[in-house]
C-alpha cells in the first residue's frame, strides 16, 4: 500500500456518491450514451481518479479517460486504486505502459491516461480536443477568480459539454447556535485566503462559474446536493470533518480558549449534532 489515506478517500467517496444530483448526472449520461461512439473524458484535477469511479459504470458505450492532474502525490497511488476498483468488480486490469491502462469486462472497455501536467499546460497542449466532456469533481473552489475567468475564456470556444460537480457553497451545524454558525463562517473564510496565486475563491466559484458561461451563450444547468454527517451514524466522516476544521480554524488569527473550548464541545462523543455541507452540479453545454 502507498502511504496515502485510503481511508478518507473511500470516506468521502460514499459521501461523494450520495451528494452527487442523480437527476443531472442521469442527464449527462443519457447525452452520452446517445453517441453511439467511442466517448472521450478528459477529468480535470483528477487526483486519484474519483470522479472517475462515479462515473465510468454508468455509461454503456466504450470509453477513454485523461486524467489531469498537477499534484505527483496525488497521482502515487492512482493505479492501485484502479486496480483495487478492478478486483472489487471482476474487471480485467491491463497496464499498457507507464501511465496508460485498460479496464475490460464483458460489456465494458476504457482506456485510461494518466497526464501529470496543470490544466493551464492541459489547455496549452490541445489536451481537450476531439473529447466529448470535460469533467471536474470538487476542483473550481481552489481557483482565484482570475484563474476562473481565464479557464472560462480558453476552454468556451472548444465548445465540448462540460460537467462540474461537488462545488462547495456552505456548510452548517444542526442544531444551530451561535457558535458554530461563527465558526462555520471562519472555515469558509479560510477556504478563500490568500495563497501565492491569489485569494482562492472558496464557495464563490458557484456564483462565477455560471455567471462566466452564461457570458459566453452557454446553456447552464444545475442542481444542489449535501453531504449529511450524523455524529453517531458516520463517526469517521464527523472526525475527518472536525479535523480539517480544527486544522484550519488554528491557522487563522482568532482567539484560542474559545477556539479550543468549542472544539472540544464537538469532538464530546456525547453530543447529539450533524454537519450539512452542500453543493453545487454544473451542466455546461453550448448552445
């Protein structure tokens, strides 16, 4: 195994898959599938390849994947996942060479590449021509706005339907006090701070992303979805929730006895709360 948390990701994944709109990722799919060809995926910051086992068993029609992604960490351990995700479902594994593989069943065939480049150099490249959806899972929150606006502007006249899920736009605790409403809205803030690149847009880029297609005569659909965390019923996801938290609300200049005091109230395994975080689907597609 590689070092990575497996455990977080096959965490989130559930969560993930729950919070993800069935009405429009059904609709995606149905487009798709009418091809009647060979559909070609490029999947933007692609990580591990998430978004990839969310989607790949629902459509009928032969595929091929790019994954994109910048991060080699996060790369690392992409093809034991994908090998893992093949003995989980009595899928045929090929390795063709470093980077390129095969999934195969006995109605199923994807060829999958693995690209380790930003999107920047993706769009340089002509990485995404000839394909038949660009996809993007939980990736546009990390982007300064000025980034956005130009993704928006190179990627427009390729004019390829674009599916953009798991956007980030708020989070609660229920029940609601004012505690945890001031600190809920700290952690969003912490998600849009400074970094070398800019302020990151956190949970704006909701707003942006169809405000910057509609500019561009896109058809823009979307639909909401949440992860909902029940303390007692999703312990694991509670713990990794709370930790990110606890890690980020102690980078931020705020006053560290209540902080901590408050923190301590959440993780009490005799508190009754749930987290609610929601998002936002995109379906981008040109008129």
């Amino acid at each position: 195994m590689s070092g990575f948390d497996f455990e977080w990701l096959n965490t989130r994944f559930a969560f993930d898959q729950q919070s993800l709109n069935g009405e429009l990722m059904n609709k995606v799919v149905s487009d798709m599938n009418n091809l009647n060809s060979l559909i070609k995926i490029v999947d933007l910051g692609a990580g591990t390849g998430s978004g990839f086992f969310h989607l790949f068993p629902k459509f009928s029609l032969p595929q091929q994947w790019t994954f994109i992604e910048k991060d080699k960490n996060l790369l690392q351990p992409t093809e034991e996942r994908l090998q893992e995700f093949c003995q989980r479902n009595n899928f045929k594994f090929n390795k063709i060479k470093n980077k390129k593989y095969e999934i195969i069943s006995e109605d199923k065939f994807c060829a999958i590449e693995i690209v380790n480049q930003s999107i920047q150099n993706a769009v340089k490249n002509n990485l995404f021509l000839g394909n038949n959806l660009i996809t993007a899972f939980a990736l546009f929150d990390l982007f300064t706005k000025e980034e956005l606006i130009n993704f928006v502007q190179k990627i427009s006249p390729l004019k390829i339907p674009l599916y953009f899920v798991l956007n980030f736009s708020a989070m609660e605790f229920f029940p609601s006090t004012e505690n945890n409403e001031y600190y809920s809205k700290q952690y969003e803030g912490h998600m849009q701070r400074e970094k070398q690149e800019g302020r990151s847009l956190g949970k704006e880029a909701v707003n942006w992303l169809p405000k910057l297609f509609k500019k561009q005569n896109w058809e823009v659909v979307s639909r909401k979805g949440k992860w909902q965390i029940d303390k007692n019923e999703n312990k694991m996801m509670w713990n990794f929730k709370l930790n990110f938290m606890k890690n980020a609300l102690e980078e931020m200049p705020l006053e560290k006895t209540k902080l901590k005091a408050w923190l301590e109230e959440k993780f009490n395994p005799n508190l009754e709360e749930r987290i609610e975080v929601y998002h936002k689907d995109f379906y981008f597609k040109y008129f």
